[in-house]
C-alpha cells in the first residue's frame, strides 16, 4: 500500500512543479507552498516504509529535486528581471 501511496504524492508533486513552471515562464507569479507538505508526505512514507524497499523511487525524487531547483532559478530570474505579469 505504501508504494502507491509514495507514487500518488510522487505524482501530486511532479504535477505541481510542472504547473508551476509553464506558469511562471510565461511571466506569472507562483506559490508552491503546498510542495513542502506534499515532500513531508513522500519523506514520512519512504521512512514508514524503509529504504531498502524504496529505492526504486530514487530516481524520480532526483527528478523532482531538479526539478524544484530550476523552479527556484526560473524565480530568481524572474524576480531579477521583472518579468511579472499581474
């Protein structure tokens, strides 16, 4: 049960981040504040679960991870240039 509840938060947050990033390159302002409960949610479940049975989820959190860091450098750029639709 646990799998598929780390994929279904997995899956919440791939989503998020991807709204969030057509978002804001096209100049709009975003709040991705509900990402960090949705992190808790996938760190507290991997823990329940042990890591040995979630490695296979690895590779997606390093996408997710890389994900919210161009996020974060989308922002800053944002932010730096003005780029702001209202």
């Amino acid at each position: 049960m646990t799998h598929s509840q780390i994929q279904a938060e997995v899956d919440k947050a791939d989503a998020l981040l991807n709204t969030a990033a057509d978002l804001i390159s096209s100049g709009h302002v975003v709040s991705i504040a509900s990402l960090s409960g949705i992190v808790n949610n996938i760190c507290r479940l991997i823990n329940e679960e042990g890591y040995a049975h979630c490695q296979t989820f690895k590779p997606v959190l390093i996408h997710l991870s890389d994900q919210m860091d161009q996020i974060r450098t989308a922002m800053e750029k944002q932010l730096m240039t003005g780029t702001i639709k209202g």
